[in-house]
C-alpha cells in the first residue's frame, strides 16, 4: 500500500475558535489494481461498507512484482473470502509505525515524539519546545482505503449534488449502533467525502461564523453536552446547505440544532439513514434537547434587552486553549 493525505475536520473547513493544536489528517491508503475493488454497501448498516479484494487478489496473482503485497494481504488482512478486516488493518498500521519508533527513536529535530493508537485513529503527539514556544500539539492520522464512484452512490443522487468532489473514502470506523439480532461486524467501514464536505462549505463565510459561534456555545456549556459532537455541526450545517443554499445563513441555528435533538435524529449527510444520534443514549438526547431549548430561550430574549451588555451574552460562549470533538 502507498499513502497520501488529506486534511479533515475543524482546520481545513477554517471553523476553528482559536489557534489550531489539534489536527484531524485522513491518511489515504492506495491499494494496488484499486479499479479492482468493488465496495459493497453494507444492508444492515446505513452509511457503511464493506471492501471486496476479491478481483484485487485475483490481478495481484499474476504479477511476479507485487508477490509480497499479495502475501501480505493473504496472512495478515483479509478474511477467508477476501473481505479487508478493519481490526487486522488497524493492528497492521500499528506494528509498522511501532517498528518506525523502535528503530529511530521519539526525538525528531529537537522535538520529543510520541504515538498513541486509538479506535480509529493513530495519534502522533509532538512536543515542540522551543518550536512551538513549549506547545504540545497532537495529529489524528486516519486511515482511509480511496475509491472512485461506486454505481449504487450513483442511484443515491450524491454525485449531482456534490459535483465537485467524485472521490469518497471508507475509514475503519465500527458501527456502534449494532442492528438488533445482530453482532458489530469486523468488516464495515464508514462511508466518508471530506473534500467534498469541505468545498460545500467553501466560501460560506456567514455560515462558519455562526458555526463557530455554536461551538463555542457547546464549549461553555459541556458539562451538560459532553458528548455534542463538532460533526454533528458540520452535518447540520450541510443539510441546510442543501435546503437553503441562498439564504442559509438566516436561518436560527441553535433552533435547528434543538429540534435535531428533540426529534432523535440527525441523519449523516452521505446516507441518510445511518442516524449521528444513534451513539448517545436516549436519555442523554433528551437532557441535550432541554439543555439546547433552554439556551435558545434564553437567548431569544435578548432580543428584546436593548441595553443587555456584551459580556451578559459572552458568559453564554467559551472560548478554551483547546478543541473538543
């Protein structure tokens, strides 16, 4: 496998609230014969996918140059019908940036590193020093098989709308909403189009402030919306796009954002039927609808305070030397 990479999250879509020291980074795995792999969608979980290498094998037989990918995938990555385990890949990336760290140390240029693997997610913490005047600052390095466009993403209508954006990824994210009567499956992968999430929002200036701003609401107010996530934002915010691509930018956000809540459901914007909300518990959407009611009511009555002073309304947003998710 080669690799590239691709910036995801808060930095490139320029909705950071502060200075940047957490980097969200998909690290783009590029399969060999990669017209070859034919991505299933997965029946049984919306909005994930599973990878056949099954035609991909198939090629990597007859080519003398490649024996050592074809055994490499064979002992150590897919299944008995050729199906890429996301376990065994994540485990796979691991071992080698381990052996990276065995063999040249954690200090870089004057800089301590170190490397933490998560469930998705393989983090490189750099402690600058003096680079980063004594800063620490932390990459999520996502892996990410690439694929061009799958013909039943075409049946879904995606590509009219995205237009700009042909490439979508599948990243080892387990599906934690498990189907009744059914185990969490080892070979799913979450459907994702950063760059495509990111040109929607290009340009749509109003719209990151008031994304920021939202932000910065949940910041202040986490111990009562500790697990809000910053892509539900982003999701919501796409939909609105999509709705309202004109006038987006009047429409009472926070108002949205609580009837999300107050409905249950916030569907994940490349397929609509795998529900964001389906990671919390329904008692915590409900305390979360009541929290996001309460603070809009409150707000909605500044309106009508002529002389309500600016750090009245400040104690309503926070501003912290880090982002959360």
């Amino acid at each position: 496998m080669d690799y590239d990479s691709v910036f995801n999250g808060s930095y490139p879509n320029n909705v950071r609230i502060r200075k940047p020291k957490e980097f969200d980074v998909l690290f783009v795995l590029e399969v060999p014969y990669t017209e070859e792999l034919l991505i299933e969608s997965d029946k049984y979980r919306p909005g994930f996918v599973n990878l056949d290498f099954d035609n991909v094998m198939e090629e990597l037989a007859d080519d003398e140059h490649l024996s050592y990918v074809y055994d490499e995938f064979e002992e150590n990555l897919l299944d008995n019908n050729n199906y890429l385990k996301r376990t065994n890949l994540q485990w796979w990336i691991h071992d080698i940036i381990e052996e990276v760290f065995e063999r040249f140390g954690n200090y870089l240029g004057g800089m301590e590193v170190e490397y933490q693997k998560s469930c998705v997610a393989h983090t490189i913490y750099v402690d600058g020093g003096y680079n980063f005047n004594g800063k620490r600052i932390s990459i999520d390095f996502v892996p990410a098989i690439q694929f061009g466009r799958a013909r039943w993403l075409w049946k879904r209508n995606f590509y009219p709308f995205v237009g700009c954006s042909g490439t979508f990824y599948a990243v080892p994210k387990p599906f934690n909403a498990t189907p009744r009567g059914r185990r969490g499956r080892s070979l799913t992968f979450l459907l994702v189009n950063p760059r495509a999430e990111y040109k929607i929002l290009l340009g749509k200036q109003n719209l990151k402030v008031a994304l920021r701003l939202l932000k910065a609401l949940r910041d202040c107010y986490r111990h009562s919306l500790r697990r809000l996530k910053s892509y539900f934002l982003v999701t919501m915010f796409l939909w609105q796009i999509k709705k309202r691509p004109e006038s987006f930018w009047h429409e009472p956000m926070l108002e949205v954002l609580t009837e999300h809540f107050q409905n249950g459901e916030l569907p994940y914007f490349w397929c609509a039927d795998l529900n964001l909300l389906d990671i919390l518990k329904p008692k915590e959407i409900t305390d979360y609808a009541e929290t996001l009611s309460s603070i809009n009511n409150t707000l909605q009555t500044y309106l009508c305070q002529p002389n309500l002073s600016f750090g009245r309304c400040a104690t309503h947003f926070k501003l912290a030397d880090s982002d959360s998710d």
